[in-house]
C-alpha cells in the first residue's frame, strides 16, 4: 500500500485541504496522494487495514493507547504511531 499520513473517516465538517495543508497548491501537489479515506470508525482496524500493523491483537499487546473508537467529530493532529511514524486524522459524521 502507499505512504499514508492523513486519515480522513466519514464525511468531514470542513474538506479535508483545509485541515491537511497550507494551501490548494500544496493540497494538490502533496497531500492528497498522501490521504486515505474511509467509513471505519475503529482506528487499530485501519492501521491494520494500512498495512501499519499486522494484526489487530499486536496492537492490543503493545499499544494499547491506540485500541479507541472515533465516533465523535475531530481532529487528532500528530497522533504518534510508532517510532518515525505520525498520523494526522480527520473524522467526519
């Protein structure tokens, strides 16, 4: 799968180019082959999904601040995944 850095779950109150960058050139150029959307609401589901992890349960084992639902709207902005790994999520209705 391709390098993932911005998430984008459900359907976002405000478009994603305005969240991720600083501009359209820069939403165009950068970003957007960087983004991935999806309806899953559970995040150690997509980081499997993404290729992140192997398996749901290795989450569970070794990162368990990660094992959370995203029901809600929000932004969580350099949410740390692993060592040299940062995502940038946006969740929608």
């Amino acid at each position: 799968m391709k390098y993932v850095e911005n998430i984008v779950i459900g359907k976002p109150i405000l478009p994603p180019c305005v969240m991720f960058a600083s501009d359209v050139h820069d939403w165009i150029n950068n970003e957007i082959e960087k983004t991935y959307y999806t309806n899953e609401r559970f995040l150690p589901k997509i980081l499997v999904e993404l290729g992140i992890y192997p398996s749901i349960s290795e989450i569970r084992r070794n990162k368990p601040n990660l094992m959370i639902s995203l029901d809600r709207l929000d932004f969580l902005d350099n949410l740390k995944i692993s060592k040299k790994r940062r995502l940038w999520i946006l969740v929608g209705e």
